[in-house]
C-alpha cells in the first residue's frame, strides 16, 4: 500500500490512511510504506497468508469504542517473515470508551511457534492493575454506592429519631396535663 488512489465520487482522491471494514484475506505479502496508515475499524481484521510488512514511520490505527471486547483478534501473519515489533507501530484511537468501566486497550502479539503464525490481539487491562498516575477512576464503584447508602440513611434514621422523641414528649405533656 503506497500512496494507494481511491475513486470517490467519479473523482480520484490520493489517501495514505486505508481503512478495513470486516474481513480482509490477502493471499501474498502486505507492505505499509512509510507515511502510510491502515485503520482497522471495530471488529475488523486483516488476515495475511505471508508477510505483514510495516515500514519506518507507518502504522496500524485499531478504532476502538463501547463495541470492541477483549480478545478481538486484528491481525494474522507469518510471523517469521513479518516486521519485527510491529505492535510499536500500533496506535490505538478511543471514541465514546469509558476506560474506569472497561479497562485500557492495548494491543499484543501472540505467536504460535508450532505454526509460525502471530496474531494482534485487541486486550483491555483492568484499570486497577495500571500504574499510571494520569487515571482518575473510582477505585471502586462499590465505594460510591456505600458512600450513596450512608448519605440517604443518615437523613432518614434522624427524621425517625426526631419523630420518636417528639411523640414521646408529646405523650409525656398529655399525661401531665390529665393530672
């Protein structure tokens, strides 16, 4: 992919960010050229038969948002003729993703050395397992509903309390007032 040229609209655009939609099944060798970007959309997956080729300065772009789960696999290739490092060259974009409810994307390579074949595989890191100060999540969403509980309670167990001690008085000054 090089400067690929995408007809749109009866007209010629020249792109260097691919997007793949579902399934991709290439039978040969795939080779990003530098500058160039392909955009794995949620749920796709580019399945290579040899080699996935990334050169300096290209890249995967993985969408993921409230749909993506963990486990998704992105990619398969022949991990013996494949870029090295290739998850260095994957960046990951979030739009409408809550990483405090579902964990932080990240993506790895998981090999098969009986095969020879590596995937990129889409995981969510719980955000309690992050050593990252950036994280401003509740450590527990648990934490807040105790803290919700106590703040109606308390209310409620003083209106009861107050309640109790005026009938009591009340029936006091009755009692008194019959003598």
């Amino acid at each position: 992919m090089n400067g690929s040229i995408i007809p749109v609209n009866n007209g010629i655009v020249e792109t260097n960010t691919i997007t793949i939609v579902g399934m991709i099944n290439v039978t040969g060798n795939v080779v990003v050229a530098s500058e160039m970007s392909v955009k794995l959309s949620n749920g796709s997956v580019l399945h290579v038969e040899k080699c996935l080729i990334l050169e300096k300065g290209s890249e995967v772009i993985v969408i993921v948002n409230e749909m993506s789960s963990n486990g998704n696999v992105l990619a398969a290739y022949d991990a013996e003729c494949s870029s090295p490092g290739l998850v260095e060259q994957v960046r990951i974009e979030t739009t409408s993703f809550d990483e405090c409810l579902n964990g932080r994307p990240k993506v790895e390579e998981m090999k098969n050395n009986d095969s020879g074949r590596a995937q990129l595989v889409l995981l969510f890191v719980p955000i309690d397992q992050i050593d990252d100060e950036t994280v401003m999540c509740s450590s527990n969403d648990r934490e807040i509903d105790k803290i919700l509980v106590i703040a109606i309670v308390v209310p409620i167990a003083v209106v009861v309390i107050v309640a109790i001690v005026i009938a009591v008085t009340v029936s006091r000054l009755r009692a008194k007032k019959k003598l």
